[in-house]
C-alpha cells in the first residue's frame, strides 16, 4: 500500500473512532441525567462483564490488517 493509501486509512480508523467516542459519550451523558438525583451504588455484581463487540468495532480493532 502506497503512503498516500496508508494516510487515508489512518484518517479514515481516526473517523470511525471519533463516531464511536460521539455516540459513546451521547449515551454516557444521557445515562448520567437519567440518573441524576438518585443514589449511586459503588458495587456492581456484573463488573467483570462486557458486551461483546460488533463486527465493525472488531474490524477497527483489527486495523493492523489494513497496511
């Protein structure tokens, strides 16, 4: 892949990052004033799971792959 090409890609990883931070902090901050007001719990009986990523966001992850 040509420098040029790899730039594009970049730029275009650094795009689909920044979407998924914008959606991630709409949601965060949606989740934050529904709480508001209410007691917050520091214990949390499922800290250790996750959702599972979705195929565009294991492809991000996967980026190496693009050069």
């Amino acid at each position: 892949m040509s420098k040029v090409g790899r730039i594009a890609s970049a730029v275009e990883y650094i795009r689909a990052l920044q979407q998924l931070l914008d959606e991630h902090d709409a949601g965060y901050s949606a989740d934050m004033n529904s709480m508001a007001g209410s007691p917050v719990s520091s214990y949390s009986s499922d800290e250790g799971s996750c959702d599972p990523l979705s195929p565009e966001e294991q492809e991000l992850l996967d980026f190496t792959n693009w050069f």
